[in-house]
C-alpha cells in the first residue's frame, strides 16, 4: 500500500495542477456559448486538455517530463529537486504530496487490515487529500469530486461499510442543510457571502461516509482547527482578516479524523459530559 500510496501520489499531483484548467477551459467554453461566440478548438495553445493528454513536461523549458524522471520521490532525489533539461527548480510539493499519499495508504491499510474496508478508505484519503490542495491553491472543491464520492459512500455504506445506508442518507442531507443555513443566515445578516458553495457539498460528502452522527464532530473540529489556524496567519503572517481562507481542507482532515476515529472520540466525548 505504501509503494502504490507512492504512485497514486503522483497521479494526484496531475489531477490537483490540471482538473482546476480543465474546469477554467470549460468555464470559458461554457460562457462562450451562453454569448453566441464561435466555439474554438483551441484554448491556451492546446487542443487537448485533460489528465491524461498531454504528456507531463517542465513548466519552465516545456520539454516531455521522462519516464525515469517520473519515478515518485526517488527521481527528484536523484535530480536533487531540479529538471534535468533547464535545471529549473521543481517545487518540494510534489514529492511531499507522494510521500504523504503513500504515509497515509499504508496507515490505512494498517488501520483497518487486509479488509474492504481499506479500498474504500483508501480512494477517500486520496480524493480529500487532492481537495485540500486544490482548496488551498485555487479555492475551488470541484464537484467531479465532491459528488462522485458523496455517491460512493452511499453506495458503500449500502453495505454498512462504515455506518448504515439510513445514517449515511441523513448524513448527506443534514451535512448539505447545515452548512447552508449557517451560509444563507452569514448572508442575510451581512449581505456577504461567509462561505463557498463547495463546502456544503464536502460536508454531505463526508456525511454520507461517516453518517450523521459523525457530523457535530466534523463541524466541532474543522472549526476548532480553521479558528487556530486563522488566528495564527492573523497574528504572525499578518493575514489580513477581510481576505478569505478555505475552509476545506479543515473539513477534509476532520472528516477523516471521524472516519478513523470518530467513534472512538464520539465515546470519550459523551463519557466525560
């Protein structure tokens, strides 16, 4: 699990540098026909434009990334983090997404055992940990995620793989409704809008993982971490408070927390009240 946690991670840093593109060209697309304009085969000099086409290259100098440059962590060890072509720099994010996308497959698989239980865990960690970064560069939580997933949970949880189809349901509902409540009254109160429409749709996608009863805990925590870590921008990055930060990653790591532990925690909770 750690070796294909390895080579997943680096398919992962496909997806979170090109699904927010794809999403921009077909935006564009979207917009020129809403305004009549003729379509155009061609948006930023390429004609195909998805996570298999074309060919990973160097952002800097263009050229074909190679297959034994591609190897996860130990080739940018081997070309000590810069491209083989042009000597470009390549950011320390990539290999760090592989090694935390491997850490983490192996845990589950540690967590849960040789289990169906770690396939389906498993797929979440990789889709949540592709929408924290996305989150966190582009503010965006694409639904070619959110609601693909929201459905493999319930579909899942048909089988009470990680909670009953019911609890799952309800969870799904409730995490959409609570989040828009809370959006619609910031927004009546304020005439601002306090957050993105991805969140609900992340939140009912863990609720049908997790079921409902996961929820308080979810909110509890992504809020709880959200709250220190804006103070500490606000303080020491000197965050200026007006500017948004994104609140999903903070739910795609409570979420996970719950789904690991959140039964655990839901009994500490309730022993010590």
């Amino acid at each position: 699990m750690f070796i294909l946690g390895l080579l997943v991670g680096s398919f992962l840093n496909v997806v979170i540098h090109r699904l927010p593109i794809m999403m921009e060209r077909d935006w564009r697309m979207q917009c020129r026909s809403l305004l009549g304009l003729p379509d155009v085969a061609e948006i930023d000099g390429q004609k195909t434009y998805n996570l298999i086409m074309p060919r990973s290259s160097c952002p800097y100098c263009q050229k074909p990334v190679r297959v034994l440059d591609n190897i996860p962590v130990v080739s940018y060890v081997l070309l000590r983090g810069y491209c083989r072509n042009c000597a470009a720099p390549i950011s320390l994010r990539y290999p760090a997404i592989e090694l935390i996308s491997a850490l983490l497959s192996a845990y589950i698989a540690w967590h849960f055992g040789f289990d169906v239980k770690t396939f389906f865990a498993v797929l979440l960690t990789w889709a949540l940990l592709c929408l924290c970064i996305i989150d966190l560069d582009k503010q965006l939580l694409p639904d070619d995620i959110t609601l693909s997933f929201l459905w493999l949970g319930l579909a899942g949880n048909i089988f009470n793989m990680f909670t009953d189809a019911v609890s799952g349901l309800i969870g799904a509902m409730l995490g959409y409704a609570s989040l828009w409540i809370i959006f619609m009254l910031y927004k009546v109160l304020t005439g601002k809008e306090g957050m993105g429409h991805g969140d609900f749709k992340l939140l009912a996608m863990l609720g049908a993982w997790t079921g409902w009863q996961m929820l308080p805990l979810i909110i509890l925590l992504a809020s709880l971490i959200g709250s220190i870590v804006g103070v500490f921008l606000i303080l020491f990055r000197k965050h200026d408070y007006v500017n948004p930060i994104p609140f999903g990653p903070y739910l795609a790591l409570s979420g996970w927390i719950a789904l690991l532990w959140g039964s655990d925690l839901n009994r500490m909770y309730l022993s010590f009240v």
